[in-house]
C-alpha cells in the first residue's frame, strides 16, 4: 500500500508542487492549509509522515507538531517542519516541540527526497 | 516547473491585494497586532514560495520586509505612518518583480529599497541583520563543497541514539541504513546494554551501532546523515584511512573481527587499520598485476565478454582468479554430474530397501555430495545476461542512427545469469526483436513530438528470475502494433477466419505465425517474413515461451520466459496408463482432483472444476489406453500461452528432478517430449513439452 503523507502549508503554491513531486513518486497525499485543518484532516487516520510549515495562519507549524504529539495514536508519526529559518536554535525549538527533523526552504526536490528518506522507508 | 511558476503567479498576486488591504487597515489601527501578523505572514510566504520558483530578488527583497515586520511585531520598532507607506509602495515593486524577476533595471530598484528597509531597522533597533544573511551563506558553501572532493576514505562511526529518540519519530535503523548507502561498510550492532527482559522499557532506545564506512564522498555528507539527530545522540565520526579499506576481503575480515569483539574501541580499531595499510601497499603491485592479467582471461573466456564487462567489474576482478576452460570440457563435466545424479538416485533407492542403517547414511551421503556438486558444476555454465546486452547496445546506437531515430536503450537485472548455451542461442531472436522495436515501434522524432512523446524512444530490456525460469522483458514506448493491420493480413493469408473471435493478446502473437510481416513497407533491416516465427520457433526449441502484448499508441511488450538451464528440469512425476511420465513444474499451474465420470461424460473436452471451464487433453485415452479401467484419475492444469489447458492423467507419484536426456532416433520427429529421464529404479520416463503437446493434439482439432 502506498505511504500516506500529510501536507500542511499556506502557500497554495508550495503545497501544490510537493504533493506534484509526492504523487508522481508513487505516494498518497493529503493536503491541508493550516494547523487546525491539519487536526481536522488527520481525524484518527493512518498516516505515515506529516511534512509541514512553520508560519502559517490559525496554528502555527510548531503548535501543530505539539498537539500532534498529544495524540497517542500519533506520537511516533516523523514530522518534518519546513522552515526558512536557518538558525539552529530555531530548530531546536522544533526538534524539542517534537518534530523528527527539517527543510530548509528553498529546496530541490532532490532535498526534499533526501530528507523524507531519513525519516521515512 | 513552469506550471508551478504559473501556480505561484497567481498566488503571489492574490497575496498582494491582502497586503494591500491589511496596510490600509493597519493605517488607521497601527497597533492592531493581528494585522502586522498577518502582514509579517505575506511577506514569509512570498519570500518561502518565491524562492522556490526561482523569485530571488524578490524573495531576497521580502525577506527584508520580513525581518522588519517581524522586529515591528516584537515591539523593537515601532510602526509608523512612513514604515506603511514605504511598505505599500514596495508593494507596487514587487508586483513588477513577479512579472520579471530577472529585469536589470528593477534589480537596481530593488537594491535601493533593501537598502532604505535595512536603514529602518538600524534605526530601529541596535541588531543588524547580517547574522541570518551570513546564515544562508553558508548553507551554499556546504552545498558547493560536497560536490568537490571525490577521494576514497574510510572512517569509524559510533552511533549512540539518545534514550528517547524514538519519541520524536526518529528511526535509528534508517538512518544506519543511509549510512551504509554511502559506500561499503561493516555495521555492527551492540546489544550489551539490552537489559533483562522484565526491565524492558519499550519506549527507549538501549542499543547503539559501530560501523566502518568506505566511501568517495565528503565528511560533510555523513555529517548531514545524523542532521536532525546530532544535538541528542552521541555520534563519533572519525577518519582512520584515506584509503579503501574495505575493498579486499581480507580486511573486511579483519574489521569484523575487530568489531565483533568486545572491545571494539576506536584504539584497537585503529591498530588493525595500522597493520592493513601496510598490507595494502605491498600488495597493490601485485594487485595491478593480476588485474591487467585477469582481464585478458576473462575477456577469453567467452567470446562474448567484451571489455564493457571488465571495466564494469574492475575493481573486483582484482580478487578474482579465472581460469580458461574449452566449452566441451565443460560439456562433459556436466554430462557426467548428470549420470552421477541419476546413479546415485539408484542407490537411494537401493539403500533404503536392504534396511542397513549404514547403507541409508552413506546413500545420503553420497546424494548430499552430489547434490552440491550438480549445483558447481551448473553453475559454471551460467553467464550474465549482459554479456549479450554489449551487442544489443551497439545494435540500437548504429540502428537508430541509420533511420534518423532517437532511441534510448536501457536495462535492468543484467546481472541475471543464465546457461550458456541458451545465451548464445537466444541473443540472435532478442536481436530481432530489439531491431523490429526500432524499425517499426520507435516514431521519428518529429511524429513522437507531435503525439506529445519525448524526441527520443526508449527502449527497456529488464532479465528477472521467476520460479525455475528467467525472463526478459524487452519494452518499448513505440507506437505499438496495429491490431487492424494484424488481424487483416492474417485473413489475406488464411492465417486465420474472418469468423474468428481472438482476444488482443491472441491478435498480436499472431505475428509469430511462420511467414507474417506487417510493416507496410520492407526495409533492409527488418521484415522480410522470416522474421517473428523464427524466433518463437528458436524459443520454443529451447523449452522456452514468448508471449507479445501492446497498447495502441504507448508501445510494445515482448516477453521470453526461458528455463534456468536445459539439461536439467523439475517435474512433476505422473503415470498414464502407468508408463511414467515428467510434467515440467514450470509449466504446471495446478492439480485438481476429479471424477472419472465427469471426464468421460464431458462435451468438447471441456470440463468444469471447481467454477472454472478448463479445455483438457484426455491423455490416457490419447496415448491409446489399453485398459481404460484405473480408478484413480487427476486433472493438472498447465499454462499454455495465455491460457490454463487441463491435462487427464492417472496417478501422481512425486515431485521429480530429472536430467533431460535426448531421445533416440527413433522418436526424434515426435516432437510432444522434450527428452527422457532415468529414473531412480533404473526406469525411463518420457519429459513431456506441454506447449507442443497441446500444439500437436489441437491441430488434430481434439479440442
């Protein structure tokens, strides 16, 4: 069965050409616009990674990985936060909030791979 | 790309007219912190989604107005009526920007007015901004550098997870597995701090990993291996050779044996490093020497292993020794393994009926022995597939070239090995097949444009084992075959009715019926009649099977099923009319169960069994039973083309192993066996070819 990620971005425009690259590598993607839609689109289902960004309207990519957490049914989901924050104690903060690791935007779809693969077989 | 461009336009510019109305707002609220948020979130997005796009300028520029929106909403500045109109007129700016990011004379602007959004800030507040431009710098360098050095080393790795990194989602074993796809590696897992069972806790991580890793990229990569794991986890990287160290098996041995200790401290690793690299270098010479000496064998030793496979094998052939052997030394080695297999089943069977202990033991001795021995002996007749993929390669460059055709030629599973003689014979029918693919399948560049296809046509060759056969499956994104143009030509040449009803597949492995050509026009390369049947008839000669499958517009399909090897078959023990008798597992689907009755008072030889209508061959009966009285009767079904023909015979002894022997004169032109084989009781039983058995009696229209 194919792997489920879930997306969660603002930005019509990144959400839209990740799930393109996602997709065309053979993976199911749902797509979400923010943190609360998130929540609501995670809703008790399997999903096997959340990739998601940080600044977003409503809740924020770091609340987001926080109440995800809460859940027990999600407390090992990998999460990955895209940021375009490069400072490292910004990513401690999403390491600490429970996030499995980060990308740095901009990326190639190369890195996105690159990284997915850390976190994800 | 574009598309997300186009995506990102549109965007971009539904973001603006929200900036636009959140700064007028802001104008009459400057205090409203939602709208600054909001603001601050814009210009992060456009900056985040911009550079993706390839927007820098714009991003670069929104980046700055982010930093300043971020620092208003802190409170280290404040916002003023100035701040908002400057930022309303940027607005304008970068509404150009979307439409040319690249344009001289904005660049210029947009320079100016980063410029004025940085004097702000200074103003503002006493950070400067430098410290998260540098940032981004230095991510680059990091980038440029892992391309440049591309030297071997090998380092020592310790991994020590923390306790709880499970809790975050993090799975150690993958990143141990990236590891090991930098290069060669020993990996090795300490369990010692494993407690006991009732101590368990499920939740945290207890074990760790020591890995030696060979590899040609640069340290900043295996870094980048433990990137999100590195402020938690104990990690220890550390050169120990700027060489190779893993690429003999003497000292992998040796590291695993170091590794595997106890005490598998970086200190004793380093020893054993120490006394290898003196080893290494006094055997480099002789290492050149024996691999320039083991090339020239190697590409002796069938005249098919051009250079291609040495080059590709270089570095390994350096250990391996090969010995040059004539092909019919060969040949009798394995005849004899074949009469020794077969002796030897005699006295299995001898053994177990004098009841000695000692006698079984030694028998099964003797058959454990052997056994291994086939195997050898088998096994020194198989070859890569690529060897033939050589030829084939410059077949489709020189072809392609000739008919104005852009034609990639890629495979898969090469490695793939299979007996000799089925190589040499089957390389000439792949030849054929690949040339048709080019010559008919493969458009010219300019129609494949048109149809939306890339210029250039691919062509994929990929050799897997499936059960005891191996296949090759040639792919190609041509045009197709013309079902019409098949089916029409087959009724210009009696090949077939009009009133015939055949499925697609059975249309175009129409194609293989002696003298059919489809293509409209004959060129020099191929069509000329003989050219599908030939080799279906050189397949089926080596027990094989070949299937053709196409979709109209997307490309052809060519599958060649071939067994392992030709002397030897598994089968399926059966007696008919109780003459023994060896079905080829190969082709065996299933066995069934039925009744006598239900045979003998079937319409058309067609029996239904469990659901399922199966067309049968009555053997026993064709094979002119005498008494047709035996109770026992089973139904085998087989695979025939596409199809499941059920075969009638009587009882089911055993599964069977048989070393196909040729028949005598006498039954040369009686093409429904494939050969005989000597039983263990000294019998001969007959190998059936189900493909032309079903053949012989449909043509008879039995069926």
């Amino acid at each position: 069965m194919n792997k489920k990620i879930l997306i969660v971005d603002d930005s019509y425009s990144i959400r839209e050409s990740i799930s393109f690259f996602l997709t065309e590598s053979g993976f199911d993607v749902v797509k979400a616009i923010d943190g609360e839609d998130a929540l609501k689109k995670l809703d008790g289902k399997k999903y096997d990674l959340i990739i998601t960004d940080l600044h977003m309207p409503n809740m924020n990519g770091i609340e987001l990985i926080k109440q995800v957490r809460k859940l027990e049914q999600y407390k090992r989901i990998p999460m990955l936060l895209l940021t375009t924050e490069t400072l490292h104690e910004k990513k401690l903060e999403a390491k600490n909030a429970g996030a499995t690791g980060w990308l740095n935007k901009p990326f190639e779809k190369d890195s996105l791979f690159k990284v997915i693969k850390k976190v994800l077989r | 790309m574009e598309d997300f461009k186009k995506l990102f336009f549109d965007e971009a510019s539904d973001l603006l007219i929200k900036l636009e109305e959140s700064l007028m707002h802001l104008e009459d609220n400057p205090d409203d912190i939602e709208l600054i948020n909001e603001v601050f979130r814009i210009m992060h997005s456009l900056k985040g989604s911009g550079s993706m796009f390839g927007f820098d300028n714009l991003s670069k520029l929104t980046h700055d107005l982010e930093t300043l929106y971020d620092k208003i909403r802190t409170g280290d500045i404040k916002l003023t009526s100035d701040i908002i109109s400057f930022t309303m007129s940027t607005n304008d700016h970068i509404s150009q920007l979307l439409k040319n990011d690249s344009d001289e004379s904005l660049v210029l602007r947009t320079d100016e007015i980063k410029k004025h959004i940085n004097s702000i800030i200074t103003s503002g507040s006493t950070e400067s901004i430098d410290e998260e431009s540098n940032n981004t710098e230095i991510t680059d360098n990091k980038s440029r550098n892992s391309v440049s050095n591309s030297n071997e080393a090998t380092y020592f790795i310790r991994f020590i997870p923390n306790e709880d990194i499970l809790s975050d989602g993090t799975n150690p074993i993958y990143l141990v597995d990236e590891l090991a796809d930098l290069g060669e590696s020993i990996v090795r897992l300490n369990i010692d701090n494993i407690p006991d069972f009732e101590e368990i806790e499920y939740e945290k991580c207890k074990v760790s990993w020591t890995i030696i890793l060979s590899t040609e990229v640069d340290k900043s990569e295996i870094d980048d291996v433990f990137l999100f794991v590195e402020d938690d986890s104990k990690i220890e990287i550390v050169k120990i050779s700027e060489k190779n160290l893993l690429s003999n098996f003497n000292s992998k041995s040796t590291f695993e044996f170091v590794l595997n200790n106890k005490e598998n401290t970086l200190e004793n690793v380093l020893s054993a490093v120490k006394s290898l690299e003196t080893m290494l270098d006094d055997r480099s010479v002789i290492d050149e020497l024996t691999a320039v000496e083991s090339r020239v064998v190697s590409e002796n030793i069938v005249d098919e292993f051009e250079s291609v496979t040495s080059v590709g094998t270089k570095t390994e052939s350096a250990g391996i020794e090969t010995v040059k052997v004539a092909a019919n030394k060969l040949d009798s080695l394995i005849n004899l393994v074949s009469e020794l297999v077969t002796t030897q089943a005699r006295l299995v069977n001898m053994a177990a009926e004098t009841r000695s202990t000692e006698m079984v033991i030694l028998s099964e001795d003797l058959q454990h022995l052997s056994r291994q021995f086939r195997d050898i002996a088998f096994d020194m007749r198989l070859i890569p597939v690529q060897t033939m993929v050589i030829k084939f390669k410059r077949l489709v460059r020189d072809l392609s070239k000739n008919l104005g055709k852009k034609v990639n030629f890629t495979t898969e599973g090469t490695e793939t090995e299979l007996d000799k003689n089925i190589i040499t014979t089957i390389s000439d029918p792949i030849m054929h097949i690949i040339r048709n693919s080019i010559d008919h399948g493969i458009e010219l560049p300019e129609t494949r444009l048109e149809n939306n296809k890339p210029e250039a046509g691919n062509i994929h060759l990929k050799a897997y084992h499936s059960g005891t056969s191996i296949v090759i499956n040639i792919k190609d994104d041509g045009n197709g075959i013309d079902k019409n143009a098949v089916l029409k030509k087959a009724i210009d040449r009696n090949l077939i009715l009009p009133t015939d009803e055949l499925s697609d597949k059975e249309i175009y492995n129409l194609l293989m019926l002696p003298g059919f050509t489809t293509s409209e026009l004959v060129t020099d390369v191929s069509g000329r009649g003989v050219g599908m049947d030939v080799v279906r008839k050189t397949i089926e000669d080596l027990r094989g099977e070949v299937m053709i499958d196409s979709k109209p517009g997307q490309g052809s399909e060519i599958t060649i099923r071939l067994p392992l090897t030709l002397s030897i078959i598994d089968g399926l023990l059966v007696t008919i009319n109780n003459d023994s008798f060896v079905i080829p597992l190969s082709s065996v689907k299933q066995i069934y169960k039925v009744d006598k009755e239900s045979v003998n008072n079937s319409i058309n030889n067609i029996l239904n069994v469990e659901g399922v209508q199966f067309p049968f061959l009555n053997l026993p009966k064709l094979f002119g039973s005498i008494s047709n009285e035996t109770d026992e009767i089973h139904f085998v079904t087989v695979s025939y083309k596409d199809k499941s023909i059920g075969l009638v015979i009587n009882k089911l002894i055993s599964e069977y192993q048989a070393v196909l022997k040729p028949i005598g004169k006498i039954l040369k032109n009686n093409e429904i066996f494939a050969g005989a084989t000597i039983l263990g009781d000294g019998k001969v039983a007959l190998v059936l070819d189900t493909n032309k058995l079903i053949d012989h009696y449909s043509n008879q229209k039995l069926m």
